[in-house]
C-alpha cells in the first residue's frame, strides 16, 4: 500500500476531521471509566443469563443483594418461601402446573401459569435440543425464576474484565521513540459463551507509512461459543497456531499494552465504526477519525437537502393549484406495472445508503474488498488499510458529497 507523506499540513486536515471530544458520547463511544454502581451492572443472572444492565429496572433486585438461587431454593436465602420456592424449579415441564401447597388442587381448573420475570431452560443444549423440556434449541424458555439473580461475581474480576482504561501519558524519551502521530486499526471478534462479542484480532497500522504495527490474534479472558469466522477470517487453526508460538495477545490487558506502545494520548486514531473496537479493546481514547461518522454526516445532510427540496416542490405545486401525489416510498409496483422496473430503483436507494466499509471502499476507492464475507471472513490487514485510504481521500476531496 502506498505510503502518504506526514507533514504538519496532513496533520492539521486530519485534525479538521476529528470528532469533537463533547460529540463522541452521542456516536457510541464511552468516555468515562465505569463506576463501581456500572460494573457491578455488569453482572448476569443466573438464571436468564442476561447482564443485569440489559435488564428493566423494575424487573431486576437491588444489584448489591445477590442471593444465590441455589441457596434460597434451599430454604436459606433471604426471600419469602414461596418466592424461594418458585425461584428455581426443578422440574420445567411440572413448572407451569405447580401451585403452591396452601392451594388445594381443583383438576377442574385450569392451573395457574407463574408468571416468571426472569424466564430461561433449567437444562442444558444436547444435540439441538434442551434437556429440561426436550423441546428444540431455539424454544422459548420452559421454566424461570420470579427475580433475576446476579451471580456474585467479585468486583475485582468485574473490574479485570470490563473496566475501560484512558490511553497513558508516556513518560521519558525511550518509552516514546515508538508513538505514531497517527494510526488506522480493525479488531475482528468472536462471541463468547455468554453471547458478548469478544475481541479475537487486532490490526494496527501507522497511518503514514502503512507499516503493520500490530497484525495479532487475541485471546479472550472468557470461553469462546464460536470465531465467526465467515465475518472475522479468524480460524481456531490460527489461534492455536498463534498459542503455540507464544505470540498471541492476552485480552483485554495484553491487547492494550500492544497499542499503547504506538499509541499516545495525542496520537490520531483512524478507524470505521472504531467505538466498536474500542469497546472490545475496553479502551477511552479522544483523538478519533472515523470514516463512518464522516461518510454519516454526508449522507445526513444530502437526504435533508433532499426532503427540503421535495417539502419546497410540494409546497411550490399546492400553491400553483397543480395536484402532487405524494411519493410513497414503501409502495413496490408491480413488476408488469412498470416493466420491472421496481427492483432496480430499490437496489439503488440501499446502495446510496451503505455506509458499510466494503460498499464505501468500492464506492470512493473503486476497490473491492471482504470478497470472503459469509465464507472464509474479512481480512482485517485489508480493512484496515480500506479505512486508511477512505479518510485519505476525504481530505484529498474536501466537501466531496
Ligand atoms: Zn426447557
Ligand atoms: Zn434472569
């Protein structure tokens, strides 16, 4: 890839380009450490295995009890027995019909069916089906619990797994001789057993001279469910490869050390949708260029353009007195109608409205790129380099629509 000569000049139109600092909240990015009340969000139930914070906040206890179900289904927690009782049932298929014991049984009666707020399988996936219902993988949960419970996890391995940490000021000269003005990276993730997405790859590239910094697989502090690698390119052939030789990066910690290496607090971070990296990498960086904000806010301001001038032309025809049939955009006439025409003009909105990094890159740079999507993944050297050249030509096209 072809190399862009740094100058002040360069730096300064990368500058014009960074998203302001108050903006970045708005776009995705977390910019603040999370505080203890946040992590301790972070903890999943036992039963429905949902972070707590997915959950509404009338429908989770106070984050700070944590009463084991297993301890209140044994009578020694701190809930009511009855509640205790209905938190973990046993036995699903039974659970829907169970009343309590005060309640005499009338066969007459339709039973009543708990209404459970936390809801999940008691037992486990077993050759596509569940083992507490025998009903298929993908069926609604049989059983549940009245309460979510949040396992009790401690705060210091909340803290190793989802604190998110500002890029460090580099100190002395040595430690600094490696920090780049300005970087383009791609992470690729996998999804972990709990369905997080989790970093697995990291690509890290100097802007200017387009050398690899950084091209590592990442190995999660948590299980793997699966690489995705018809998206990420990642194999579990590559990640034992990279076991073996020692050289992949430990997540999240490892991976951070790795970057910070190149990156310091003032260094530019070119990226397409990078608040996505940065959440895997649990990272608080300011300095971002992101080619999908830039291409966001074009594609903004032309479809307001756009619904300005139709509102102008309808408002100009009813004060002419000429009637306008107002564009229905959802309408798809039928083929014979207009001689097939339909699916031409359809495919041509979507493709006006890809902010995708590939329909971008083919777009702005006439170059095709993640062919293998949906069978061998993306490669993140070739992403990486497609965001780099994206914002490259943003500044050599200033006020390009
Ligand atoms: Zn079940
Ligand atoms: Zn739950």
């Amino acid at each position: 890839m072809e190399a862009i000569v740094q100058s002040e000049d360069y730096l300064t139109q990368l500058r014009v380009l960074m998203e302001p600092k108050e903006n970045l909240k708005q776009h995705g990015f977390i910019t603040q450490p999370l505080t203890e009340e946040e992590l301790l969000l972070k903890r999943r139930c036992l039963g429905c295995k949902k972070a707590m914070s997915q959950l509404r906040g009338r429908e989770r206890k106070d984050p700070g009890i944590a009463v084991s179900a297993h301890a209140a289904n044994n009578g020694t927690g701190s809930l009511p027995a009855t509640e205790a009782a209905a938190l973990v049932l046993a036995t699903p298929v039974a659970a829907a019909t169970e009343v309590a014991e005060n309640q005499s049984i009338d066969p007459a009666k339709p039973a009543p069916v708990p209404r459970f707020k936390c809801k999940f399988h008691p037992g486990e996936v077993v050759d596509k089906y569940w083992t507490c219902c025998d009903q298929h993988c993908t069926a609604d949960p049989c059983s549940g619990a009245h309460f979510h419970d949040p396992q009790d996890e401690s705060l210091v391995k909340l803290v190793q797994h989802h604190q998110l940490y500002h890029t460090p000021i580099v100190h002395g000269r040595v430690g600094r001789q490696d920090i780049r003005a300005a970087v383009a990276l791609d992470c690729e993730m996998g999804t972990a057993k709990t369905g997080d997405s989790e970093l697995i790859k990291l690509t890290l590239i100097d802007y200017f001279t387009g050398e690899i910094l950084i091209d590592k697989i990442v190995e999660p502090d948590v299980p793997l469910q699966h690489l995705n690698t018809k998206w990420s390119g990642v194999t579990w052939g590559q990640v034992r490869a990279a076991q073996r030789k020692r050289t992949s990066l430990q997540a999240p910690a490892g991976a951070r050390r790795a970057l910070w290496k190149f990156v310091g607090p003032e260094t530019i971070v070119v990226g397409h949708g990078v608040h996505n990296d940065f959440k895997s990498l649990k990272w608080i960086h300011e300095h971002v260029v992101d080619s999908f904000i830039i291409e966001f806010k074009i594609k903004k301001r032309i479809d307001e353009q756009e619904k300005k001038a139709q509102e102008e032309a309808i408002a100009k025809a009813k004060a002419d007195g000429t009637c306008v049939e107002p564009v229905k955009e959802d309408a798809v006439p039928t083929e014979a109608a207009n001689g097939g025409a339909a699916p031409a003009q359809k495919k041509r909105k979507r493709k006006g409205g890809n902010l995708s990094l590939r329909g971008l890159a083919e777009r702005r740079l006439n170059r095709k790129i993640q062919l293998g999507e949906g069978k061998t993944g993306h490669d993140s050297v070739e992403d990486t380099f497609a965001t780099r050249d994206l914002v490259h030509w943003h500044i050599t096209h200033p006020g390009a629509e």
